[in-house]
C-alpha cells in the first residue's frame, strides 16, 4: 500500500492533487490543518493506494481465486477504520471544498445531488463520479451482504431494531417471498411483552400456512429450536428497542442464544433521524449484529443516509424495503440496487419540485 501526503493552502487543492497523482481507487486516511516551516496555514491530506492488492489481482487474474496478501488486507482494514472515524466528524462545512476539488461539471452535479439526498459531503465525494456516468456506486468502507439460497443451507435469521421499524412487516414479506419459491418457512417471534406484539404476525402465517411460534422464555426458544431443525428458513421478529428505553434487550439477547441464529439482522427506518440511527447502530454493534436492513425507504427525503449508517456502522447490507405490499416492495441491496434507489428518489424529488412550481 502506498501512503502518501499531499499539502496545498486550501482542502480542496490538496484533494486535487490527491486525485491527480492517486485516481480515484485513492482512500482519504486523515486530512489536517497544519502551518508550513514558512509559518503559513496549510491542508496536509493522508491518501493511501492499495497499490499491492492491485498488482495481486493483476497477477493472478487466470486463477480462479485470487490470492490477497494479508499484510496488505490488514493495511486496508485499518485504513477503513480511520477513514469511518474521520466521516463521522465530517460536517456539511466541509461540502464546499469537497466539491472544489472536483473538476468536471457534471461530476460536481452529480455530487450535489448525493448531497441533497442525505449522503455526508466526504462519501459522495468519494461517490460522484460514478453516478455521474450511471454506474453502480459504492465506497471501500462499504460491505455488501451475500444474498442467502434457504435450499443450499438452513439459515435463521433474527430481526431486531427500533420500535415501529417495520421488522414484522419484513419479516412476513421474507415469508411470503421464499414460501413462494418452495422453501420450508418458520416464523418465529419474542415481541410478547407488547399488547398485539405477535398478532401481526399470526394473522399473516395463518395466512401462509406456516408455523408460529411465541417465545417468552428460554425454555420455549429451547423446545421451537428442536421443533424446527427441519425448516429451511426461520425468521424471527423480536420486540423493538429504542436508545433511552434499551434494557428490553439484555432479555431478548438471552433467548437469542438458544435459537442459533446464523444472522442477526438490525432493521434501520430510513425514516429514522440520522444522529439518533447511528446511536442505536453503535449498540447493534455491542448486540453482535452481522448485518444490516433498511426499511420504509419510501418515507425518507434523505435516503442516502443509509450509505453513511452501514460505512459507520462496517455491517453488511442486505434486505431493503419500501412501502407496505407483501411480498412486493423489497429486494437485495446492492452497488446497482443501492444506485438505482437514489437514482429513482432523484428523479421523483425533481418532478415534485416541478409540480410545486407549476
């Protein structure tokens, strides 16, 4: 890995440079306002360039799988990390330069239309020039969920988050989707303590067709483990959370264990207050969450806010929904599916602005 400073008067003229000499496979390690031995201010910025993992790859580019060294992947690791610390501290003070250090017009468009739609000023930075020329995005902190086949390999899968997060609602669209596909569905849930918490969900297994089961305690995780060691896919709803009432959690924890997740889900609104989301990511992180769902993608004017909640939170993405049609309205996140969701809010955001002038 290469790792180089570049110094300039101003941030945006040492992002050039960055650009310049690195492209744009470059990652931004840290960025610090300094004073020169002549005395005078000055922007030193820290870029690295995982120039080793690209030769790696060029060279093994015949075999079927490519070998990394891990030197190189623990370098990059660590850059990742300091990179998620320095866009948490980024704030909307920042956009300006970013967007100076952008040369080509259509690309800084492209970069005000990331800003607009809630994604903070380093990540479309980072992101602009793919969207730019309708390319799937995606950033080097970002990770992407691999998308489960239930025939290959039994998966339970727990969905946890905050109160009205529409866990229930993505819980019975999974249902019905891989119901459909002929895969043995089982629903389970732990959301007992709330009046109607599992009715929701009775009425759409009722439904289905499928099992239920109501856990209220570790020995009922324990019996509807043994009970479903057949099923393909085990979803399971649990009771929402919040960051002042989270106690409800070291509870439902105990009965996860007894049920084997194989993935541990936190189901994140869009509709969400960014700060407050991020809060609660962090005590997903403690929670052991292997991977992140956005949900009510359709309630947000700032869906971008979901990139800077899964490169904060490292946790891979997967399920996204939007709108309330089972088993429609949902799919995989990925780089294209994740453009294609900004791409669209764009589009809508600008015929709304029309109307409104009209």
């Amino acid at each position: 890995m290469q790792i180089k400073v570049f110094s300039a008067p101003k941030m945006h003229e040492a992002l050039a440079l960055v650009r310049e000499d690195f492209g744009s496979d470059a990652v931004i390690l840290d960025r610090i306002e300094a004073v020169n031995a002549k005395g005078e201010k000055e922007w030193r910025v820290h870029a690295a360039l995982d120039t080793e993992l690209e030769d790696a790859v060029k060279s093994t580019a015949a075999v079927s799988k490519p070998v990394v060294d891990e030197a190189v992947q623990a370098n990059l690791e660590a850059s990742m990390q300091r990179l998620e610390k320095i866009a948490a501290s980024l704030g909307n003070r920042d956009a300006e330069q970013y967007r100076q250090a952008i040369s080509k017009t259509h690309v800084q468009t492209a970069f005000d239309h990331l800003l607009a739609m809630g994604v903070s000023p380093i990540n479309a930075f980072e992101m602009a020039d793919a969207y730019a020329k309708h390319q799937p995005v995606t950033l080097g902190t970002l990770r992407w969920a691999k998308a489960f086949s239930a025939k290959q390999e039994r998966r339970v899968v727990l969905l946890s988050g905050p109160n009205g997060a529409g866990k229930t609602l993505l819980a019975a669209k999974l249902a019905t989707h891989y119901s459909l596909k002929g895969i043995s569905v089982v629903l389970m849930t732990t959301d007992t303590q709330r009046i109607g918490g599992s009715e929701v969900l009775s009425a759409y297994a009722e439904v289905l067709g499928i099992p239920l089961f109501i856990i209220r305690n570790q020995e009922d995780a324990v019996q509807a483990h043994q009970a479903t060691k057949t099923a393909q896919l085990v979803l399971i709803d649990s009771e929402g959370w919040n960051n002042r009432h989270a106690s409800v959690l070291r509870s439902q924890m105990a009965l996860w264990d007894h049920l084997a997740c194989t993935h541990r889900t936190i189901v994140m609104p869009a509709s969400l207050d960014e700060a407050d989301g991020l809060m609660m990511l962090k005590r997903a992180q403690a929670m052991e969450m292997t991977q992140i769902a956005f949900t009510k993608l359709d309630e947000t004017t700032r869906p971008g806010k979901i990139v800077n909640w899964a490169e904060a939170s490292r946790m891979p993405m997967s399920y996204c929904s939007f709108g309330a049609e089972v088993p429609g309205q949902m799919g995989w996140l990925s780089p294209k599916a994740l453009t294609a969701i900004l791409v669209k809010h764009h589009k809508q955001q600008e015929e709304f602005e029309e109307e409104s002038i009209t």
